[in-house]
C-alpha cells in the first residue's frame, strides 16, 4: 500500500509537468490501455498493448503501467481462478481414508486447471515485460524478476487469505494415501499383476491429467536417479513430484512438506511398530534402517530428482563444503551422490526412528526385564537408541512409574520389606526423605509428592477431618489386611471427611513396620538433624520445627523429645548470643574497646545442651589468636550471664566467613574452622612445611595434608617437594591462577563448604554409635562360643536378650547384631560358616 501510494504521487507530479496536448495524449493511451490489458487477461486481442505503453512510459508513467496490470491479474486470479479452485474441496471438509483415491483425482485436477490458467497469466505477464523492453528504459532479467517476483507473491497472498481449514488435512491424506501405495509395492507385497495394473493406472492418471502440461515441456523424471525399485514405479513418484511441484508454484511451499513429512513419519512410525511389536528375542534396529534406505530416503530421492534439487553436498568448491559431507555415500546404497537435503532427511527420519523405537521399548520396559536374559536384544536396541536420542530421563521416569504400578502393591510388600530389611542405608534413606524435598534423590524432579514429607503433610490434612469415631489402626500387619480387602466408601458418605480405608494405611506405620523399631528411626533422624544444625550459619529453623511437629504426631512427644532440645538449643543460642553482645556494647560505653584484633559482632555462637545431642566429633584445633581471644570474651561474658554453667568449644565446628584479599581479586568464601585456620597462617608467612603447619594449628600432618588440598583445588596455595619427601611445602598464590585450577576466581564467590570431603562428619553416625555401644557386648558373645562352640544368629540374639546382665540391657536389633558380627568377623576373631558363628582359631 505505501509503495503503490508513492507512485500515485509521484505520477501526480509529473502530470503536472505536462502541456495539455501531452496530457491528452496521456488520458486516451491509458483508457486504451486499461481496455487492452483487461481484453488481454480474458483472452482476447492485445496486438495494440505496446503503442499504449509506450506512450505512457515515454511520459515516465512506467510505474502506473506496472501498477494497473498487476492490480488486474490479481482481481482476474482473484475472481476467476481462486475461488474455482477451493470449490473442488468445498465437499470435503470431513475427509477420511475412505476418500483418498477420489481425493487424489480431484487434487490432482484442480492443481491442472489453476496451473494452466496461472501459466496463462504468466505469459500475459511476459508480454507486458517485452512491451517495456520496446521503450529501453529497463534491463530485461531484472524487469522480468521484478514482476514475476510480485505476481508470485499476489498469487501466494490471495489463496492463502481464503484457505479453506481443512485444506492442510486434505494433503496429509493425499501424501498419506500415495506413500502407503509406494510403500506397499516397494515392500513386494502386490504379485507381478498387481503392479502391472498399478502402472496402469499411473499411466492413466498421467495421461488424463497431465497432457497438456508434458506438451508444455515439463521436467520428467530422470531415470539415473531412479535406482532399484523406483526405476519400474517412475509414474507415481512423477504424480507424486507434479503435486508437489505446483503446490510449490501456487505458495504452498511449507504447507507441502509438512504434509509429505508428516505422512513419511506416520509410515515410519508404523513400520518400526510392525517391526518390533511385542517381541523382544530379536534386534530390529538393522531392519528399520534398511527400510528407511530402502523406502523413504529412495522415494525423498526421486522426489528431489523430479523437482531438480539433488546438487550433491560435496561442493566442488575445496574451501566451501558441507558439514554434512562427513556422511559417506556408502551409507545411500544405489545413491551415487547424496544431496544436502537428502543428508538432512536421513538424519531426521533416523532420529525419528530411534526416538519411537525408543518409546516403544520403554512402555513395556517392565515385561522386557521380566523376559530377561531372552529379551537381550531389545535392551540391546534400547542401549543404542538411549546413546542416540539421549533421553536417559524419559526411561527413569516411565520405569519408576510403572514400577509404582506393578510392584508397590500389598501382594509383593513382605519380598519388598525383606529387601529394604537387609540394606544398610534404608532408614538413611528414609531419613533423608523426611527432610529433603527431592525425596533423597539429588537428581529428582522436585515435583510435589516425591517426598515422604509431603505424605505426612497429606496425613496431618486428612486427620484435622477424622472423627472421634473413627479407630485409627497404625498396625501395618492390619494395613496390609485392610488395603487387599478394599472396597469403596458407600455412596451415601461424607466426602468432606474423606475416605476411612485411606486413613486406615499409615505411611509411617508401615515404613516403622520394615524397619523393625521405630526407635532406629528417631535415633537416625536425631543424627541428620544434628549435622544440619551444626552446618547452618544462621537461626533459621523453621522447616526442622515443621518436620519435628510432624513426626511427633506419629511417634509421640516423649520419642522426639531429645530433638525438640536440639531445636530449642537454637532458639536460646539466638537469644543468648544477641543480650551477651548487647551487654558487651554496654560495658564498652563511653571507654575505648578492646583492642583484640577482632570484633564480637563476626561471632554468632550455638550453644548445644551436650547431654541431648549425639555424640559430636571432637578434633583439636590451634586457631588464630585474635579469635581464640574472641572466643575467650564470650565464654567469660556468657559464664557472668549464666552462672554457673561455662562454655566448652568445639573449635572444629561451625562455619567461618572469609574474605581474601589478593593483589589482583578479592575471594568471599564460606569454610569449615579448620580451612580457615590454615589460610589465615598465610597471612603473614607465604611459605609453610607441612609439618610447621600442622605443628602450629595443632592437627596431625595426615589430616593437614587431606584439608590443605581444598586450597589447592582453588588456585590458593601451591604444593612442591621439600627437602625431606615427606614434608611438602605449600605457597600462597598471589596472581591469576589457571582458570581450570579455579574457575571464577575474580570477583567475589560464596560457596558453602562446611562438609566438603565425604566422610567428614560432625556427628558420629548411628553405625558408629552401635559399634560402640556393642563393643560391651563383645565379651558375652565370645563366651558363649567357647561354651557351645557355634551358635545361629537367632540363638546368640534371644541368648543375649534373656541372660546379659550388662548397663545398658541388650536391646538390640537382629540387623544390628548381624551387623556387628559381621565386623568381628571381618576384624578375624570370628568365623562364619554356613550360618554359623565360631571362634576364629
């Protein structure tokens, strides 16, 4: 529109420009003009179109001669050819498969009509292009270009503003039909007379519809590109390249290779289907890939051929070729040389082929495994799928679904709970899920439901609805009953109080059940809990008070009053730390302060009722002696403040901030008190020995050696052979570090370090409290083997449990004891020989 507005205007002025002779000149030439175009467009005589547009352009009015003649092929195309050619489809907005074949014949005449008649058009076109060529004011190539460029584009414009909706279907069931007939005689499942009547009527289709365009000179198909099967089936590949061709012309570009894409894929799809199907003993992955080289990519290469598109991807250009020219022709059996696009399509229908595949395995993932070792070579085609497509992620979620739904059912609990009995990291696991929101699962999903903690959520829901009326039974024996004699609530109950069969199975309960104790559970509960405490940096514990008021709902107050304390020993340490440094502000009122070299303000404290707390990993620590005064300030202000009670510290514990300060970079950093005491020993000295260093902050040169490499890691500190072999001098960094050795080292970091090596605990975990708590036991046990000489596992648990007399009573459980036997055995002071124990000799 702007463009067609600024020829108005600018043929306007120079009309102005013009005596009265020449403008009448002008009026009567594009009268003339205008009767001769129009007379032109429907067929009649235009022998005296180039004298008018002559005249017209000798006046310079060229663009008013271009804009009329386009104006007017469009309202021709417009009136005369697009709306005839959507009233062959008017009838078939309901298409199916029972209307493909009569839908090829009408497609295939209504792509006749309007071609012949756009052709015709295009030849008006062409004579007005030779009219201006008469006058000289324009290059031919670039005239012709110029308007065959914008006739396309009205073409294109005016059928794609009156599309009808369903058209787009009508060619997926066009392309659709025609594949699966190539397909079928590709596959050699029509006899020799079944394709002598399939050329047949190629031929036919070809001869009825198609004459007066092959007259015309159109391109047929060359047969050295039609290899193999194709070279005895060209006519339907030609039907199939002549739809696709004038679908191209009339600007159905994207729309044809959809629909002929998604027609290959729904054939692929249900070749690797027929394919695989449900049997497992057999690998199909060599199958499809022949099929697709032996169907598809013959048929895309005919196709390619027909519409002149098979320039190879080696270019003959050394320094120009195709990344995809890595793909060797021998991969195109009966292809000589691959074009680009043929290339893109192998790929594509490979991965297309893979990824269904792919699918199809993983649906019934749950049988193969079942089928195991016979189903080898499906997991085999899996393997290779999952390395091609990479969606590992899709297989662990279906399996972990689908395990859900065949295996966690009251049928198979009691194998489930002997399994989750005899592991030694259930109730950690457990544990975990209690208080992570991934369920323990670090790779999880993070969605609602994955963890244990949200079913509790879900209970405490459900009960705020359960009447007084209604007995809760927590046996998990009773559970397991009552979910395999399920049946619904009648239909007159109350929705709002939610179903009582529901109520009746407790998560909790039956979790309790496979363990043994509840007791295991809190205990191993009371040790995460105190590890994430003693690791937090701050008072914030609003999830652990969360988590706690739940499970106190089922297990009761009195079993998680221990941890109540550990939480409340955070919320005193909050209060205690904030009135001893206000009291600290208070004294130093009006007096200088204490030049300590350290601010109490930097000290948060958390001070733990040790008696309640797990048994707490206690290491000596040298720290530096600013903060070992700092240290001393609180505990003397605290001790005033709560007298008698005095502070004992666990240097070895907490977190400390650092800030790094080096020539080039400055570093913030969250670390454990040990990685801090020795950074800080190289603030004043760039060189230590290994041994010197261990000396001065008090920790053994083993335990140095293990801490130091963090430094190390970070591009902080060197480490080199020193004199003696043994002792290594390490050497503070002070420029820009190798980015491998310390990516992000500019600028500032945090990072949370406070447990950085594995094994590294605060707390003595409950194995290592068992361990030690057994170790009373150890001498009961080797009495009774040297009295009986062997005894069963059984027999030595009750044996301990009616006659040790020791402090604390046995109370142990079966599992525990095992575990501990386990150890004396692998320590050789016991022997295990078919069950049972004996005195190692």
């Amino acid at each position: 529109m702007e463009e067609s507005t600024l020829s108005l205007v600018s043929n306007l002025e120079i009309l102005d420009t013009l005596s009265a002779d020449s403008v009448q000149e002008i009026v009567g030439s594009y009268g003339s003009f205008c009767s001769a175009t129009l007379s032109l467009l429907h067929g009649g005589d235009a022998s005296d179109l180039f004298s008018h547009v002559q005249i017209l352009c000798k006046h310079g009015l060229l663009s008013l001669v271009r804009d009329f003649f386009l104006k007017s092929l469009e309202e021709a195309f417009e009136r005369n050819l697009a709306s005839k050619f959507w009233r062959h489809f008017d009838c078939y907005s309901n298409v199916g498969a029972n209307y493909e074949i009569e839908l090829q014949q009408v497609l295939c005449i209504a792509l006749e009509e309007i071609s012949l008649e756009k052709q015709y058009q295009e030849k008006c076109l062409l004579l007005l292009v030779r009219a201006l060529l008469l006058e000289g004011k324009t290059d031919s190539d670039v005239e012709r270009e110029y308007l065959f460029s914008k006739y396309q584009l009205m073409v294109s414009s005016v059928l794609m503003a009156s599309l009808p909706r369903h058209f787009p279907e009508l060619l997926h069931w066009y392309f659709k039909g025609r594949l699966e007939e190539l397909s079928t005689i590709m596959d050699g499942e029509f006899n020799g007379g079944d394709d002598d009547a399939s050329q047949d009527k190629d031929d036919m289709d070809l001869d009825e519809m198609g004459k007066m365009l092959h007259r015309n000179g159109a391109m047929d198909i060359d047969e050295s590109c039609l290899q193999g099967k194709f070279t005895e089936n060209n006519n339907l590949v030609k039907n199939i390249g002549k739809v696709v061709r004038d679908l191209r012309s009339l600007g159905f570009t994207s729309m044809t290779e959809d629909a002929y894409a998604s027609a290959i894929f729904l054939l692929l799809k249900a070749k690797v289907h027929d394919l695989a199907g449900d049997d497992y003993r057999a690998s199909v992955l060599g199958s499809i890939n022949e099929w697709i080289k032996d169907v598809p990519l013959q048929f895309l290469h005919a196709l390619l051929a027909y519409l002149g598109e098979t320039t190879s991807y080696y270019s003959p250009s050394p320094g120009h070729r195709s990344p995809l020219a890595s793909h060797p022709s021998a991969c195109y059996p009966a292809i000589n040389a691959p074009s680009e696009g043929l290339v893109r399509w192998h790929l594509r229908l490979e991965y297309f082929a893979y990824e269904t595949l792919q699918d199809l395995r993983i649906s019934k993932l749950f049988e193969i495994i079942v089928d195991y070792p016979d189903s080898s070579p499906a997991i085999e085609d899996l393997k290779q799928c999952l390395d091609y497509t990479g969606q590992h992620s899709k297989l662990v979620e279906s399996f972990i679904s689908a395990l859900r739904y065949r295996l966690l059912t009251a049928a198979v609990g009691e194998p489930i709970k002997d399994y989750l009995r005899g592991r030694k990291d259930t109730i950690k696991c457990i544990v975990t899920m209690l208080t992570d929101g991934t369920g323990g699962n670090p790779n999880g999903s993070g969605i609602t439901g994955d963890s244990l903690l949200e079913e509790l959520n879900r209970d405490e829901e459900s009960q705020e609805n359960v009447g007084a009326d209604d007995d809760f039974n927590t046996d998990d024996k009773q559970a397991w009953v009552n979910a395999a004699s399920w049946v619904p609530d009648p239909v007159e109950a109350d929705p709002l109080k939610g179903s009582r069969n529901q109520r009746k199975v407790d998560i909790l309960g039956m979790i309790v059940g496979i363990i043994g104790s509840k007791d295991q559970l809190v205990n191993e509960y009371r040790v995460m809990l105190a590890e994430k405490l003693l690791n937090k940096s701050d008072y914030d514990i609003d999830s652990e008070i969360r988590t706690l008021e739940l499970l106190k709902i089922h297990f009761g107050e009195s079993s998680m009053q221990r941890c109540e304390i550990m939480l409340n020993d955070l919320i005193d340490s909050k209060r205690t730390n904030h009135n001893i440094k206000a009291t600290i502000k208070s004294a130093q009122t009006g007096s200088e302060p204490a030049e300590t070299g350290a601010s109490m303000d930097i000290l948060n404290a958390t001070i733990l009722s040790s008696n309640f707390w797990p048994p707490i990993q206690d290491e000596a620590l040298n720290v530096p002696e600013p903060v070992n005064q700092l240290l001393t300030d609180y505990a003397k202000r605290f001790h005033e403040i709560k007298t008698p009670r005095k502070l004992l510290w666990k240097k070895n514990l907490g977190t400390v901030k650092l800030e790094l300060q080096f020539e080039d970079r400055t570093l913030q950093l969250s670390v454990a008190p040990i990685h801090a005491a020795i950074i800080m020993q190289f603030q004043d000295q760039t060189s230590w020995t290994s041994n010197r260093l261990a000396t001065v902050i008090g920790v053994p040169v083993d335990v140095l050696n293990r801490r130091i490499n963090f430094w190390i890691s970070k591009g902080i500190l060197t480490e080199s052979l020193g004199k003696d072999l043994n002792d290594h001098v390490f050497t503070l960094v002070e420029g820009i570090v190798d980015a491998g050795k310390n990516s992000g080292n500019t600028g500032s970091c945090e990072e949370l370090l406070g447990g950085d090596e594995e094994g590294e605990r605060s707390v003595a975990s409950v194995e290592d409290q068992i361990r030690k708590e057994m170790t009373i036991y150890e001498k009961f046990i080797m009495g009774m083997l040297t009295n009986f000489g062997s005894m069963a596992l059984d027999r030595i648990h009750n044996t301990l449990k009616m006659f040790c007399v020791a402090d604390p009573p046995y109370d142990k459980s079966l599992q525990q004891l095992q575990s501990f036997l386990s150890g004396l055995v692998s320590e050789e002071k016991l022997e295990l020989r078919d069950g049972m124990y004996f005195l190692k000799k």
